[in-house]
C-alpha cells in the first residue's frame, strides 16, 4: 500500500506526502520524524492556538513546513526549530512566499531561548518525542511571555504533564508544569494522522499559562531544583530525598519541614504542586543557590 492509500479513509494527506517523494526524503525514527499527513489535523491546531496577527508563534520541529505555513498564514511571526539541516530544501519549498518565518537550523534544546526576537507569544507544534518533555519544562519559566501551547505530543508524556498527585504518572514535570499552567484541552489522535505510523500513540494538548504562585516566576531555578531533589527518591521520605539530593544535614531539613507544617513521613509523589512552592520557601535558607 502507498502512504497515500487506505489508513485514514481519504482525508487529505498530500502536503507532506508530496514533499517527501519530490525531495526524496526518508523520515528519521531517531529524531521522532512521524510527519502530519492529515489537513485536517492543521484546523484543529489553529483553532486550539487561537494565533492572531499580533502574535509570534514558535514551533519546534518544523519538519516539511506543513505546520510552519499554516501558522504563518494566522499569525505576525512564527519561528521555526529543526534539527535536521537535510530538510531544508523541502521546507523552503513548503514556506515558499512566506516572509514572516524565521526558520532556525539548531536542537532546541541548546537554543537561547529567552533571546529570540521577537518574542514568542504562543507554542504551536507537532513536537519530536525525545525533546517534548525537556522543551516544556524549560520554556515554562524561559519564556513567561508565551500564553499558550497546543502541541501535539507522546500521549505518556501527556498523561504525565496532567497527572495527579497519588498516581502513577505523577511525577516532577507534572508538578512544575500544573504551577504553571493550566491543560485546557486534551484530545488523542490517531496515528493514522502520521506518516510513517509512530508505534506509539499521541495527543493533542493546549496548556493556558496560570502561574499558581508569585514564587514560581521569582525563583525558578529553586523551585525546580528543590522539586527534582524531591522526586529523586520517589518513594522515600521528603525528609530523605530532600536531604541527600540537596545535601543538607538531615537534621536541618526535620526542623525546616516540621516548621513549615510537613508530615515527617510524606513523599514527594503525594504532594499537590503548591506543597512544593511552601517545600522550597521551607528549605530556602538551607539551600545554597548560584
Ligand atoms: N512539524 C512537522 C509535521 O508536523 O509534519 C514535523 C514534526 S516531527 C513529529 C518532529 C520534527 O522535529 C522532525 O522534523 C525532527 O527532525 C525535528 N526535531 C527532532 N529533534 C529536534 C530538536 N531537538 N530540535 C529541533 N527539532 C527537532
């Protein structure tokens, strides 16, 4: 069967497909290349994303453009990060006429993020699988100017950005992202969506930014490492982890949390998100910070 035949029933899938025969491309496993070969999928985004003229939409993983060209068509300005330096005759191909796209060749993951000009207001993506989570978790406090994300993503780590305290998900990005946002649309997609098929399945997310605490934006960098220390040993005591991933004297770290009101028995993966802003102002003057 042809990737245009059977799968997803006739829907519109000739952008990237078309693509990927001229420029004779082979998609890349290692770098998540699963390409959205359903039109459809795009209106979905658009309308989740809400982009406007007044807005800088940053993408990660522009792939063929198919994305890239829809945003920019919506919004003032998109920048676009790919990985894969092979696709830029396809993806030039694809944006064509489209002025208002900055297209950066880098891993987004070593990008400056807080640099970018101007500065991105909404995340619109199909995001590659290894970078979702990492993505996330830094541009949550890099760029506090962004109001809203629908990226579609791995639907495990999706059920691990949403989860709640208690369960099996639940872990320290689920905690760092819900103190900063808000998931207000959640929707799995089939993989019929992708070509090739990934072999595991997705989701279509939209996070609207709600920082929980004042806390959260004035130190970050406290906050995700007192809340990385307290997931290190999941199923330790606070008191545990928190003393010998931070190493600081146990003692200390008894009567800061005992001080703060803390069962001297809970652990990490039963605290709600705000537990872990009063953990950090707990253990503040235990820490040392650069
Ligand atoms: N936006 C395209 C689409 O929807 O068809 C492609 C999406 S594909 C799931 C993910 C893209 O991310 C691939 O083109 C891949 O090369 C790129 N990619 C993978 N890792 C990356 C990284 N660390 N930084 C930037 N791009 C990356």
């Amino acid at each position: 069967m042809s990737p245009e035949e059977g799968e997803s029933g006739g829907l519109p899938r000739q952008v990237s497909l078309a693509r990927l025969r001229e420029f004779g491309i082979n998609p890349k496993r290692s770098l998540g290349q699963n390409f959205l070969v359903d039109d459809n999928i795009l209106g979905l985004i658009l309308d989740r994303l809400g982009p406007s003229p007044a807005d800088v939409v940053l993408e990660v993983g522009a792939g063929l453009g198919v994305l890239t060209r829809a945003l920019a068509r919506a919004a003032g300005h998109v920048h676009a990060f790919e990985i894969d330096r092979s696709l830029e005759p396809a993806l030039s191909s694809t944006l064509g006429e489209e002025s208002n796209v900055s297209v950066h060749f880098a891993d987004v993951l070593d990008a400056d993020l807080g640099a970018l000009e101007p500065a991105p207001t909404l995340c619109g993506s199909n995001l590659p699988y290894s970078p979702a989570a990492p993505f996330l978790a830094e541009s949550a406090w890099r760029l506090p100017g962004i109001r809203r994300y629908t990226v579609m993503l791995q639907r495990e780590v999706a059920d691990r950005l949403m989860a709640r305290p208690g369960t099996k998900s639940y872990s320290g990005i689920s905690a760092w992202i819900q103190l900063h946002f808000d998931v207000v649309d959640h929707r799995p997609l089939s993989r019929a969506i992708f070509y090739p098929r990934p072999n595991v399945d997705s989701s279509l997310l939209t996070l609207e930014r709600a920082v929980k605490d004042e806390f959260v934006t004035q130190r970050p960098a406290q906050l995700r490492r007192v809340i990385d220390a307290a997931f290190q040993q999941r199923r330790k005591s606070l008191v545990n982890s928190v003393s010998s991933s931070l190493g600081i004297d146990k003692p200390a770290v008894i009567e800061a949390l005992a001080a703060a009101g803390f069962d001297p028995k809970a652990r990490a993966e039963e605290l709600p998100p705000m537990e872990f802003v009063k953990l950090s102002g707990a253990v503040t003057g235990l820490m040392e910070m650069p």
